[in-house]
C-alpha cells in the first residue's frame, strides 16, 4: 500500500507560526490542530501514530496510536474532513504537553484479519506559546513577537555608567538552525545515558531549557562553545568579533561537533536564545551590571588589596563589570503557580550544579524573594544580584583593614532590550526589592538563614567559611575604629576615545576642619571586562597637603603611547587610589573607564525589496595616529545575507576615514537587521547595525 501525502505547508505553517523557518519539513507546534491530505481512498479502519525518539513507547508518551475521529489515550486524535474522490484528509491534533521533536507518522489499515502500514513521512514538534494550555503559553501578541519570533536583538555590555548596545543575529529560523538545536538535544549527556528517557522528558521546558544550558558549553561533553577568558585566541576566534549565534551554530554542526572556539558569557547567552526561540521556548538576554560571582555562596564578595592599589587573590571571589545571561518564560509545576513566568539561564560555565557545568531554570520570584533553597540555582544567582561588596586594605605586617562595605554595589541595571523596539529595558526590580528598603535587607537576611541551614556540605562549606573569617578577623583584621577624614573622586575630563590621550582629575577633599596630609598612590591598569586586571598601565604617590575642609584637584593623564600595548580587547582601564590620611582611616577609590570607539556609518542606498539587489555603503575611521593594514569588515544579518560576508580593508592613514560598498539581496520581507563589524589587530572591532524593512515585490 503507498499512499502520497500532501502536508498542506504553507496552510500549516501560517497556523502554527512557523512561516519564517527556513524548511521543507512539516513543522508544527504542539496543542494544535493540523492538516494533511492522503491521495488514496479505503473503506476499511485506520489508524495513526505518531513516533518520536529512538525507541518510542506509549508508556515514555513518545509514542501513540489513535483511531480516526477517536481521541487515543495519550490525547493525540484525528478527524477525517470531507474530501475529494480518491484522497483524505485529516485533521490531527497533538496534546499541548507532548514530546518536543522530531516524530514519524504512520498509517495502519486494518482489513478482516490483515493489517498493513505505511510510513506518511516526517514532521517536527515545537513548544506552543500561543497555546493555552502549554507551559510556555505567553498572553501577549506583541511579547511572543519579540520573544519566539525575532530573529534579532540587542544585548547590553560596557559599565554600569557607560551601558553600550550591541547587535545580535539570532537567526534562529535561519538554514538548518531548528536541525542544529535538535542535534544539541540529541549530544547531551542525558541523551547519551538513556536516549528513551531523555526523548520522553522533552515535553517539559524546565527540562528541556537546563539541557540546553549544559550543552551550549562545552565543559561536560562537545557542546557547542568553549570559553576563554585570557591570553591570545590565535587557535580560534576572539569572542569580541562573534555578531551572532548562526556561523557558531553551523561551525559546530559542520565540524562534526567540534566545540567552536571561543565564547565568553555574551556569546553563550545570544547562542542560548537562538536555540530556546528555534525550539519555541520564550527567551531573552539579560544583562547584569557589577555581577557578583560568589564562589562559596556566602552572599559576601571580598576585595583585598595592598598599600598600592594592587589587586591580591586571596580568594575566588570577583565582580564582573557586566555578565550575561537568559530568561524563559514557562510555569513551574515542580515549585509552585506563585514561581511561574521568567526563569533565569546561564549557559556560561562558573560553577557546576549537581555536578554538571549547567544553570537554571532559577525563577526570577524566587531570587526577588530570597527564596534560595528552591531548584534550580537560585542561591548562586540570587549573590550575582544581591551580594554585599567588602574591600578590605593589606599591609606588609599581614593586618588586615575593611575599608567599607557597601550593600547597594552588586546587581545594577539589569537590562534588556524593550518589545519591538531596540532601547533598554531596566527589569531590577524583578530580582530584588529597592536597595537599601527595609524590604530589600529581610530579604537578604532570609537567603543567609535559608543558606545555613541547606543541605550538609553547603552548610559545612559556608560555616567553615565564616569561621575561618571570624579567626582571621580576630588575629589580623581591623574594623576602621574612625571614619575617613578625607574624600575624594576621580573625573573623566573628557570623553575618552581610543587612540587618544585620557584626561583625569583627581579632587580630593578633606572633611576636617583641621590641617590634613595625604599620601596617595595612583595605579592604573589594563583590565578584563571581569575586572581582572592584565597589565599595569602607570602608577606614581605623592603627598598632599590639605587645609581645613580645602578641596584639591590634581590633573594627570595616561598617554596614548603609555597604554596602546596593553590595553585588552575590552578596551577598559581601572584606575585606583589609594589614600592613607595623618588623621583618619584610609581611602580607596576605584573608576573604571572604557575607551570609546569612533562611529561607523552605515548606508542603504535605495530600497529594500525582497529578491532585489541594493548596495550598502560603510563608512568608518581610523582612530590611531598611525597607518593600520590587514583589516577586514563583516556583515550579516538574518533574511538579508545567507552567509557571513568577509571583505578585506587593505591599508588606512592615520585618522583617515574609508568607505566599503557590497550588495545584499534580501530574502525575508520584514523588519531586518544589518551588523557590521570591522575587525583590526591594531585596535579592537568597530561595530555598528542598522535596521531595515524589506518590502514585498510591488
């Protein structure tokens, strides 16, 4: 028996919000009805079942069998619709918590005592946000959108007083990306322990997002990105020249699953939301200013340096100036309806939970409460947002001093891009209550008491901790037994630019209505966006003399030539001063600044239509007082080119300015991003996007 079958597509696809994937293949979302049409005709019982996985069963739910127009125990069913002479159609609908995947559909005909099947072909399942009665339903039209929808966005980076934007491809319906995210699915570690299990879990999003979370890394098996934070990325590509998750995706497919070098958390958390969107799951990039990473869970972040300003590791603790992570949007039948909504995911590998470099799903109402005792990783990011920030002075006799303890320093402007339009959102008051409320501190003192009482080796681990601290405390480190006697403040006095001169001033005032002397030892360093400082730029002391309650303004810069061959490709530079007063305890003062790039310009010169050509024209500037060679722009961008264009910028003068032109042909109408990115060993990317609206044929 053969039968020809028509997946009626285009009709399936309009219905299921699938138009944009760039497939062939049936591909439907679950909790909904869909159609196809069979080119035979029979009198006799038929039945249907859907297969999913390696070995499907009816108990694993990745398998059913249903009758015509008879709902099958599993929930699948079929209506036979009126039809033509010499076809069928029916109308299947699959059970709004099934299988996420990809599944076979046979057809059984019984006759008298012979049963006979055909395999009709094949189709993939997705999560339904548009369904109700889904896990991952979402309400709002304009909220699913942007959210499953949009290939393209923005995540935020730089500091918390200089927040940047940057362009991401998500691509996530681009050429065999819904293939790739399967295939994440299918080399997890789960998968390859017990291939029918894992399939059978796919129908839940808290499952299935935490997978997704361990295998974006490649720590635990050949995921898909391997982060690195330090030395050269001559073995691969520096994270910084990455503009979206598409050529990674392919590059890992393409190489046989070969963990594609390098990511850092940006790269991981734009990777992620392209896989969660492609599978249907709501997601967003979130990103966190002064972002705690709290290695012993102790809600408490120490900094020591020496008399110098120099950073000492005497733990693991660190605050990155900005770390980026995932949220998705589905219920938390596993905690509770008051736990539904945003879950917090982070692909980035920091710590292991439950033994495997993975996080989340962490809701965002736990970590708001202090809910830290509740599945999954709420305690590590619940101190990524709330941990308190304590620096503390070493002197060469080995005493300890705290210098200050600030609450309010962890978790500023937790960000993300608005619906439907590419500004910043500030989503802080999702994870905690205002700082400094009354609120906002019960709830801190809940996460400590919930943190020491948790399980055995937690609670062993944080009170050795703290006892360890308390003896330290009482052999070596001192309480400033007085307030400081002076203040002081460092200022930009210009914006600064790479390739110049940055000009500071440094006023320091004293407090006391007595003559103050101040020494003050000035360091400059070449820094990580993780704060990690990589190489000493300049340092100088002096001594200050300080009239009563008189305010001095020292002026200084760090030439071009002092930091052209240090700074890193983050282009950051803290600066620190450490001041030791005659009367009073001592001060630090810390800013961090980031050199700013010169504008790129980006052009369409003339209509954008879908399957026409139209040139774009990008103009940028050399921002050194030196000639640069060997430089190369990119661009991509979803619907407008199918691969990564690569162009060569052979030579530029000092400070002059170069026009690059190439053609795109657009294949999606629709609102489009361009990213262009130019890319230099003399000084870090240049980059810029544009968005356009590509128009139907006339």
């Amino acid at each position: 028996m053969a039968a020809n079958v028509n997946w009626q597509s285009k009709l399936n696809k309009a219905a299921h919000h699938t138009s944009d994937y760039s497939s062939t293949e049936a591909i439907l979302r679950r909790g909904q009805a869909f159609t196809i049409t069979l080119n035979f005709q029979t009198n006799y019982c038929c039945l249907l079942f859907p297969l999913a996985g390696p070995s499907p069963a009816e108990s694993q739910q990745t398998k059913a069998i249903f009758n015509l127009s008879e709902e099958g125990a599993s929930g699948w069913s079929a209506i036979q619709e009126p039809s033509e002479p010499g076809c069928m159609n029916f109308t299947i609908s699959s059970p709004a918590n099934a299988v996420i995947g990809r599944y076979k559909l046979k057809l059984q005909i019984v006759s008298g005592n012979k049963v006979s099947s055909t395999l009709l072909g094949q189709f993939v399942l997705l999560f339904n946000p548009w369904c109700p009665n889904d896990d991952v339903y979402m309400a709002n039209e304009k909220e699913r959108q942007e959210y499953v929808l949009n290939d393209s966005g923005i995540i935020f980076q730089g500091l918390e007083k200089y927040i940047q934007q940057e362009a991401w491809n998500y691509g996530q319906f681009e050429e065999d990306i819904l293939d790739i995210s399967l295939a994440i699915l299918d080399r997890s570690l789960n998968h390859r322990q017990d291939p029918a299990v894992d399939v059978s879990n796919r129908n839940n999003p808290i499952y299935v997002s935490r997978v997704v979370s361990a295998t974006v890394n490649s720590n635990d098996e050949k995921g898909v990105v391997q982060g690195k934070w330090n030395g050269k990325y001559c073995s691969g590509t520096n994270p910084l020249h990455w503009s979206g998750s598409v050529t990674i995706l392919r590059k890992w497919y393409r190489g046989r699953y070969k963990p594609v070098r390098y990511g850092q958390c940006w790269v991981f958390a734009g990777v992620m939301c392209t896989v969660l969107r492609s599978l249907g799951i709501p997601t967003r990039v979130i990103t966190n200013f002064n972002s705690a990473h709290d290695t012993n869970i102790n809600l408490s972040i120490d900094k020591y340096i020496d008399i110098s300003g120099k950073t000492l590791y005497l733990n693991e603790d660190s605050v990155w100036n900005f770390h980026v992570w995932n949220e998705s949007w589905f219920v938390r039948r596993d905690l509770g309806s008051f736990y539904d909504g945003w879950q917090v995911l982070d692909a980035t590998p920091q710590e292991r939970s439950k033994g495997i470099f993975q996080c989340g799903p962490a809701s965002t109402r736990a970590i708001k409460e202090g809910d830290v005792n509740l599945d999954y990783d709420s305690s590590f990011v619940f101190a990524e947002v709330n941990a308190d920030y304590v620096t503390w002075i070493c002197y060469s006799n080995k005493r300890k001093e705290r210098i200050y303890s600030d609450t309010r320093k962890i978790g500023k402007f937790i960000s993300t891009k608005a619906v439907g339009i590419n500004s910043r959102v500030d989503v802080t008051d999702n994870y905690k209550y205002p700082e400094g409320s009354l609120k906002e501190r019960q709830v801190y003192k809940k996460a400590l008491k919930l943190l020491g009482v948790r399980s055995t080796g937690r609670r062993t681990k944080i009170r050795r901790h703290r006892r360890r601290s308390s003896v330290a405390q009482r052999q070596n480190m001192t309480e400033p037994a007085r307030k400081p006697s002076i203040s002081g403040k460092l200022i930009l006095s210009a914006s600064p630019v790479i390739g110049q001169d940055v000009l500071l001033t440094f006023a320091l005032r004293n407090l006391i209505s007595d003559f103050n002397t101040v020494k003050i030892k000035l360091r400059a360093s070449a820094i990580l966006y993780t704060r990690k400082p990589k190489t000493e730029i300049l340092q100088w002391s002096r001594f200050i003399k300080l009239g009563p309650e008189e305010v001095k303004e020292i002026s200084f810069k760090i030439s071009y030539s002092q930091y052209k061959n240090s700074l890193t490709d983050d282009r950051k530079i803290l600066v620190t001063a450490v001041c030791e007063a005659k009367q009073g305890a001592s001060l630090l003062v810390e800013k961090d600044i980031i050199l700013q790039d010169p504008f790129i310009t980006i052009k369409v010169l003339g209509p954008t239509v879908v399957h026409k050509a139209v040139n774009v024209q990008v103009t940028f500037t050399n921002p050194l007082s030196e000639v640069v060679t060997d430089c190369v722009l990119r661009a991509e961008g979803s619907g407008l080119l199918k691969e990564q264009l690569k162009i060569n910028v052979e030579r530029m003068a000092p400070m002059e300015s170069s026009t690059v032109q190439f053609e795109i042909i657009p294949y999606k109408t629709g609102t489009r991003q361009l990213q262009v990115d130019l890319v230099c060993t003399h000084f870090s990317d240049i980059k810029g996007f544009i968005t356009l609206d590509v128009t139907p044929v006339q």
